[in-house]
C-alpha cells in the first residue's frame, strides 16, 4: 500500500519531460558514487530514481544497475533514456519505504534529496528499515539532504527569484520563483515554484504553479536515526566532492555501512 502522503507530494514530478529540461544536466553526485560502486560487486540500487538522471550514467559506466521508483511517469522517461542509450537497467515501481525485491544488494543510494519526502520520524524509520533489509552484511548505503541552516530555513516567504532556463517543449524561456515557509513544529518546508513562460519580447505569456513539502532533519537527529535503525555512519561530507561538513554547509552526504 502506498502512502498518501507521498501522491500528495508528486505535483513537481508531474511532467517528467519538463523535469528532466531542469535537473537532468546536475551529475555531480557521479563521482563519488563511482567511486564506492567500484568496491562492490552486484546489482546496484538506485532508490527514488526519477528519470534515472544518474542510474543512467552510472549503468554507461559498466555497473549493474536497479532503478525503484513510485512515479511511473518518471519511470516510463526513464525506460525510453536507457533505450536511447542501449542500456540495461532494471526499473521497478514501488514505494522506496516498502521494497520488496528478491535480492539483496552491496550497494544502495538516494540523491536528489528524496529522503526529504519521508515527512514523519515513522516514515523515515520505514525507509531505513526498507533499505537495511535489502543491504547486504557489507553493504554501502548513501544518501544526501539539504543542510538545516538558518539561510536555508528562515527564507523569505515572499517570492524570490531562483533561475532561468529554456523549455524546449513550448520554445519559451522561463523564469522561475519559489515562495517558502517553514513549519517549525513539523521541521517542514513548505514550498510554492512559481514558473513564468516569456515570449520572445520577454513579455510573461503563461504561468504554472506547483506545490511541493520537504522535511528537514538535523545532524545529531540523522544520527541517531541512522543508529537506531541499524546503521553506521562511515562518513559525513558537505557536498559530493567529499569536503568535510561544516557549519556553512549546504547539503549533508552521508555514507554508512550495517552496523555490526
């Protein structure tokens, strides 16, 4: 059964081809995943997917790779990317909080912030529960969130400017805002994409608004989280370049193995 709270939360991942306009060209999280991808042997997981922005590059890479995701929309892009590329991968549609595969892996990660999805203490443990499950004795489990920081919470609730891009579907520029508030109680932000479509005289012709909420989980707190449900923490970085964590960080990259 899937759980309500994530179908309430997809509004962003709706048109995967618009998605892909805007996040497919960030790979930086690659080099890092090689690197540990290298050590193991087997089948490689990659958690919450998408249109397989890195599962594919990482597969282009000669490395064995298992695609999970509940977004069958993102999915059926993704299948149609790796068709393109003659690759085989895998793609599963299922609730990352609910795996249910047949194997178990050496090596599992989620990018793109998608542990932020899993809103309450519950829904993480569900998760984590889901993944040390399928994570063989040795395995490695990474993953990454955005860094709780007061610039990142207490951001105006007004809209702000984030950045342009050009949406080859429409042949329009785009113009996109975001509007953020923040639910201390929850450690939730809520956040509103504004997306503004100029013609060529750079007039605002169309405006689309999406809705999307993000939990956000501190250091200490993903500690012991992590402990709890059976996990060591191996590293900490503040990027995927492995720079150590830092109070100006803007993400936490963490890499962590079964606790033994």
């Amino acid at each position: 059964m899937t759980n309500k709270m994530f179908t309430d939360n997809l509004e962003e991942y709706d048109n995967p081809v618009v998605y892909d306009i805007e996040n497919n060209a960030y790979i930086g999280e690659l080099p890092l995943l090689v690197e540990w991808a290298s050590k193991k042997d087997g089948p490689i997981i990659d958690l919450a997917c998408g249109t397989g922005r890195i599962t594919i590059p990482l597969a282009n890479k000669g490395y064995n790779l298992i695609g999970v995701d509940l977004h069958a929309g993102m999915l059926e892009l993704a299948k149609k990317k790796m068709e393109e590329s003659n690759l085989q991968i895998e793609w599963i549609t299922q609730d990352c909080a609910q795996l249910d595969l047949n194997y178990k892996s050496p090596f599992i990660y989620m990018v793109g912030n998608s542990i932020q999805h899993f809103h309450t203490n519950e829904s993480q443990n569900q998760l984590l529960t889901s993944i040390h499950r399928h994570l063989m004795e040795d395995g490695i489990f990474i993953f990454g969130t955005r860094f709780p920081s007061a610039e990142e919470l207490l951001q105006p609730s007004t809209e702000e400017y984030w950045k342009t891009y050009k949406d080859i579907t429409c042949h329009k520029e785009v113009d996109v805002y975001t509007i953020s508030n923040y639910d201390a109680l929850s450690q939730i932000q809520h956040y509103t994409t504004i997306r503004k479509f100029k013609n060529e005289d750079s007039n605002v012709v169309d405006e689309k608004r999406t809705k999307i909420s993000l939990r956000y989980t501190y250091p200490k707190e993903m500690e012991r989280t992590l402990f709890q449900n059976g996990f060591d923490i191996l590293h900490v970085y503040k990027d995927w370049n492995g720079t150590p964590i830092s109070n100006d960080s803007y993400e936490i990259i963490y890499v962590c193995g079964k606790a033994k």
